[in-house]
C-alpha cells in the first residue's frame, strides 16, 4: 500500500491540449435598408429570444409594457393589497371580541368562585 497520489490521475501535456479558434456569432447581423428605420426601432423596443428545443427553434416576441398594461398591473397589485388588508383586518377584528370575551369570562370565573366560597362558609355556619 502507498500514501502518494492516485495512480489513476493523468496529466496531459501542453503540446496535446486542442486549440480552438476565434468563436463565430452564431447570428448573422441584420442589415437594415434606408427607409426602415422605423420598423428597426419598434423591433429594437420588442425583446427577442430563441429556444432550440427537440423539435426545433421557437422564437419568442415579448413587447414593451405600455402605459395601459402598467396601469392594470398597478390596479392588479393595489386590489390583492387591498384583498390581503381586508382578510388581516379581519382577523384582527375578529380576536378583539374573543379576547374582550375571555377577559369577562376570568373575571366572571373569578367573581363566582368568591361567591362560592361565601355560600359554602354560610352554609357551614348554620
């Protein structure tokens, strides 16, 4: 048995290590005609990606919000506050009358069984 490194590592020498050239893009660029500018700009605002998958590319187109998606995006997020506010409003509203109810119950518990205790003194006494 030896104590030194294992003898099933490798090393491979400089000289063996493949070298691979300048990476190519893989997209060719878009070359845009005078007079498309304007098509150019409002793709240049949509967010592009491409998926390989099994079965091939699927290409998927995601635009800039508007002004009209913004504000139902914020009306959405005020209503679920809303919604969430209510639901922990009523929670807490509901525990004010239960704990309101388990103060007078203690009290109540407390004032009986003082008058328990009087009504078994008298009733020793007699």
């Amino acid at each position: 048995m030896t104590c030194g490194p294992p003898s099933h590592i490798f090393f491979m020498p400089q000289d063996q290590v493949p070298i691979r050239g300048p990476e190519q893009p893989r997209v060719e660029p878009e070359i845009i005609p005078p007079g498309e500018e304007a098509r150019a700009r409002a793709d240049a605002e949509r967010i592009f990606m491409q998926f390989n998958s099994g079965s091939g590319f699927h290409r998927v187109y995601i635009a800039r919000p508007g002004l009209p998606s913004i504000i139902l995006t914020v009306l959405i997020l005020g209503l679920i506050l809303a919604v969430i506010f209510l639901v922990l409003a009523g929670i807490v509203f509901l525990w004010i009358p239960i704990l309101i109810g388990g103060i007078l119950l203690a009290v109540a518990s407390g004032t009986i069984r003082y008058r328990w205790r009087q009504l078994q003194a008298w009733w020793r006494r007699s």
